[in-house]
C-alpha cells in the first residue's frame, strides 16, 4: 500500500468516526473525497488547487477537513466565494457537520442571540469559534469592497484562506488575498472550483507551486457520486464542459472581458447550407422569429425555422411599425406556422405591433427579452433571452442547418458568460453593437440573430383556444 492509499485509509477512518450523512450514518468518503480532505487535515502543501466537478460533494470534503483542522490545532480559517451565497454554502456544511459529534459542538463558543438549537437548525451564521482557539469566518470577495475585505481579512487574522469557487474571483481580489498571507510566516491557500475563467485559477493550475487534485466526472462516476444517467442528462446544460468535464475553454473562445464566443466560426460555416440544399430539410412544423428594428442601422427581420433547417425571409427598415403587422401575418398564412410559433420581440417598437395583432385575434407569443427564463429553467438561465440563445447554440450543435447568408454573421458576435450565481447570461446588446460597429458590420444591431433566437421562444404558457373548451 502506497503512501495515497495509507492516507486515504486513514482520513476515512477519521470521517467515520466523527461524521455522519444525511441519513445520519457514518460518513463514507470516496477517493476523491479523501483528496480533498488530506490537504486541509494535513496541510502538508502551503499551495492546493482543486478542480472539481459540480454537485460531486466538495463542500463535504472541505467543511469536515476545516472543522478537524481548526479545532484540533487551534487555526483560524477564512473561507472566501465570489458571492455571500456561494460563501455560505460551505459554512452550512461546517455548521451542520459541527453537530455531527459532542466533540465538536461542545466546543463552540455561542453568542446569547445565536442559541445552539437555532444555529443547528439555520446554518446562516457567518462565523464559528472554538473555546480554546481557533475558528471559520466567511468573507465575500466582492471587488467593490476590497478595502472592507482587505480589513476583515487581516482583522481576523488568518493565515489559512480556502477559496470556493475560486475561479469566479477577480484576479484583483486574488492579488489582495495573496499579499494578506504574505504577512504570515507559514500560510496555507486552497483554490477549488470550475474553470470558467483563463485568469489566475488558470495559472495557478499550470504552475509547479500548487499540488493538484482533478476530479471530473468519469471519476464521480466511477465512485458512484454520479450515474451515467444524470450525466447524459446534464450534457446538453449550459457549461457541461466546466462542470462536469473540468475543462479551461480555449483561449480563442474568449473575448477581452472574459465572454465566451456563443457560435465558433468553425460552427457557423458547417451549419451553413445552399438554399437548393435546404429545400428537402423544409419539413415539419416550423416557427417564426420577428424582431423589429429601432433608429439608424436597425433592421426588422423575419426567420422561419423548421426542425432540421432555418432560413431568413427578410429584412425591412421600413420605420412605420404598423406595416409589420401584415408582413407577420403574411409570413404565418404563407408557411402555414401557428401563431402560437410566431415569437416577436415585445420590447420597445414590437410592444406596439404585438398588441395590434393580438387586437385582430391573432395571439402571436410576445417575448420580452429580458423576462424570466420558462419556469424550471429560472435557475440556470438569467432570463428569456439567455434561454432562447442557448437553445439556439444546440440546435447548431446538434445538427441545425443555416441557408447560408452574410446576415447570419451576427451570430458570431453573440457571447456568453456566467452571472455572479452561476447562471447562463448573453453579453449586453449595448456591448454587442460597439463590437459589430468597430469591425464595421454592415448592421450595427444583432438583429437577424436576435430574430433566429426568438424561433427557440418557450410558448408553454400561451392560452389557445383549446384553452376556453368549456365555453
């Protein structure tokens, strides 16, 4: 048995000991588990760096190796994420486990407005100590408040920071962390998360300084965290390769304030077909996107998309909104598309087209961009407009076909990233048209691309006239 195999025994047997699961038995770690827990514990490496897939029980593994290691050696620990939310992830964890035996919540040192039977039972407390020493505070590492960071950092004085989804924090803030430790003589930093990001997380995963632990999920699967069911399941989520696979995306794929490209050309140019090639392809139930220009370059245009195929029809900068109102029925009678199928963009000049038609009974699905995501989808979408997007990458991912035309250019300036809670968001438009007006585009508004996502609009929340039956 090699020196991993003796310590994993041995940090098994410890968990074991002293925690327990959800279902109050002892706690089993895996490998995995075990890889995370040993540099806590052990701290025998003053430099970590984690990559993880998601939901694999990360904030287990962390939580129960930083109550052992500040409360039987008396250290202060600072536990940092990019947001409050995230923060408290792992301090529930740490609060929940504390309970898990007597020796530890013997130990915890309670205010009289935050009772041991409450703390238990919320988990929302920022901070636990120890009576003999040592504790776990969480800091958020916001950039707008990095001086106030800075202070309570160097106020609790902790030598030992665990960074929770660490590469979600700006590279400024990181910079601060490290000139924190500086100031102590033996200090210990642990980065785990996702690599969204080729920022410092990147670096610091190709460096020499830092030991590493990869955890993807062919070795969730392989423990039995995963099913090979919940992966298929999740490979058409939005960042599939860095949570599940672990992967930096390409350096190509990113744009200068850190988007990532929604459509490669390589994409673009093999969705891309002949219109005599997409004649065959022109069959099943299709579905029509209008989106309506404003002032200058804008255009109005319309897209038909069937399921194998999409076709733009046409562009207009005709600046008399209510002539579009024919053009969307014309197209409706003419391809035979349910109204229901007919998305327009409801903001700002299609407000004003989209109730015209509805007065004339014809109940197209008005779409505001910037509303919900559909319901179930809220959490990993930051609104409708993300959701039609993404829909439309894997349409083109998975086959989608494109009659082939200069205006579908625009795709490639659409970009994405995640939001401060890990949520699908597309680059503001504002943004967008700055970008296609300095490459000097011959519109300087997405619209045909904004038009080719609303053919992806959610209408499950439409009435239809199956709807009042009972009149």
């Amino acid at each position: 048995m090699n020196y991993l195999q003796k310590a994993r025994e041995t940090a098994r047997r410890l968990v074991k000991s002293y925690f327990v699961d959800d279902y109050g038995k002892p706690y089993e770690m895996t490998d995995g588990q075990c890889d995370i827990f040993l540099p806590i514990f052990t701290k025998k490496y003053p430099r970590v760096q984690i990559l993880g897939a998601t939901q694999y029980g990360k904030s287990d593994s962390i939580s129960m190796g930083v109550i052992m290691r500040s409360l039987f050696f008396k250290e202060q620990f600072a536990i940092i994420a990019p947001g409050k939310e995230k923060a408290q992830i792992i301090m529930s964890r740490v609060i929940q486990h504390a309970f898990d035996h007597p020796r530890f919540y013997k130990q915890l040192e309670l205010d009289a407005n935050m009772p041991m039977d409450r703390l238990r039972k919320e988990r929302t407390k920022s901070s636990i100590i120890w009576k003999h020493g040592g504790g776990v505070k969480t800091f958020t590492a916001n950039v707008t408040n990095k001086n106030a960071v800075f202070k309570s950092l160097s106020g609790f004085g902790s030598p030992n920071i665990i960074e929770d989804e660490s590469g979600l924090i700006y590279d400024e803030m990181q910079a601060m962390v490290l000139r924190m430790l500086g100031g102590h003589a033996h200090n210990f930093l642990l980065k785990i998360g996702n690599p969204y990001h080729r920022n410092h997380f990147y670096k610091t995963w190709n460096s020499d300084k830092y030991h590493k632990v990869f955890i993807d999920y062919h070795q969730a699967v392989a423990e039995g965290r995963y099913t090979q069911e919940f992966v298929e399941e999740m490979r058409g989520e939005p960042f599939f390769d860095i949570l599940y696979e672990c992967k930096f995306p390409a350096a190509s794929e990113f744009s200068l304030d850190g988007h990532r490209k929604l459509i490669t050309h390589e994409l673009l140019n093999e969705a891309f077909i002949s219109e005599e090639e997409a004649v065959d392809l022109m069959k099943g139930d299709p579905k029509l996107g209008c989106d309506f220009a404003g002032a200058g370059r804008d255009r109005n245009a319309y897209i038909a998309r069937w399921p194998k195929v999409m076709k733009l029809l046409s562009t207009n900068e005709i600046k008399d909104t209510m002539q579009q109102v024919p053009i969307v029925e014309n197209y409706g009678n003419e391809f035979g598309i349910d109204e229901t199928d007919i998305a327009i963009d409801y903001g700002g000049l299609g407000q004003g087209i989209g109730d015209r038609l509805h007065e004339k009974d014809y109940f197209v699905n008005n779409i505001n961009f910037g509303s919900s995501a559909p319901e179930g989808e809220k959490d990993k979408y930051k609104n409708m407009r993300a959701y039609m997007f993404y829909q439309l990458k894997m349409w083109i991912e998975g086959g989608g076909k494109i009659v082939k035309d200069d205006g579908f250019l625009e795709l490639l300036y659409v970009n994405y990233k995640e939001d401060s809670s890990g949520k699908f968001q597309i680059q503001s438009k504002k943004d967008m048209k700055k970008e296609m007006k300095k490459q000097n585009m011959a519109a300087f508004s997405p619209d045909i691309a904004d038009a080719a996502a609303l053919t992806f609009a959610d209408n499950s929340e439409l009435l239809t006239e199956d709807d009042f039956d009972i009149i």
